[in-house]
C-alpha cells in the first residue's frame, strides 16, 4: 500500500540518479525547504541474486555538517520512504553490499 502510495508521488522537485553503483556512495548536499515530512521514492534496477541496498539519510542547518535521520534498507525495486526532516539540507548516503553489486538508483523527493 506504501508503495502504492509513493508510485504515484505528484510535486517531486528533485530527482538524482546514479549509475552503476557498485560501492557505497554519499550524494551532495540538497536544499529543501524545512518541512517536518519528506516523502521519498527510491527506484532500483539491479537489486537481484545477491546484490544488496540500503539509504541512510542525512540532514544539516549549514549544508556542511550532517547528522543521521535514519538509515532505511530497500528489498525491492520501488520503495517508498516517508521521515522526519527539520533542518534546511539534506543528503543521502547509499549502502551497497553483497556480491558483485552493480545498480541504478533513482532517488525522487
């Protein structure tokens, strides 16, 4: 139902993909508007045999110094993700494990 609800996000103002993901990855800081509520969808292709995926969010008044909002693990190819959020940045820390990983990630907030 979650991600039924995350499938057919509307208003999505940032969108980072990245490709051929294969080691743990930090994105760059983003800025959004203070809100208590961030509604997340990650899409993944190639999360398949042994290959393994989880996102750890991060948030920041100054856009320098992050602290852990929580780290989330992704089972499945779309997920949904919805998390407190009350400082100005946030950014997103991919964790990749498992043997021979190599995966697209769609991150859209």
């Amino acid at each position: 139902m979650l991600n039924d609800l995350f499938y057919g996000m509307r208003d999505i103002n940032n969108e980072y993909t990245e490709v051929g993901v294969k080691a743990n990855k930090t994105g760059k800081a983003i800025h959004m508007p203070v809100t208590r509520q961030c509604n997340i969808r990650v899409d993944v292709e190639g999360i398949e045999d042994k290959a393994t995926l989880a996102i750890m969010f991060e948030e920041s008044n100054d856009g320098v110094s992050f602290s852990e909002i929580g780290t989330f693990p992704i089972p499945d190819s779309a997920h949904g993700i919805l998390l407190a959020k009350y400082k100005s940045y946030i950014r997103y820390q991919l964790i990749v494990g498992g043997t021979n990983p190599n995966m697209d990630v769609i991150i859209r907030f």
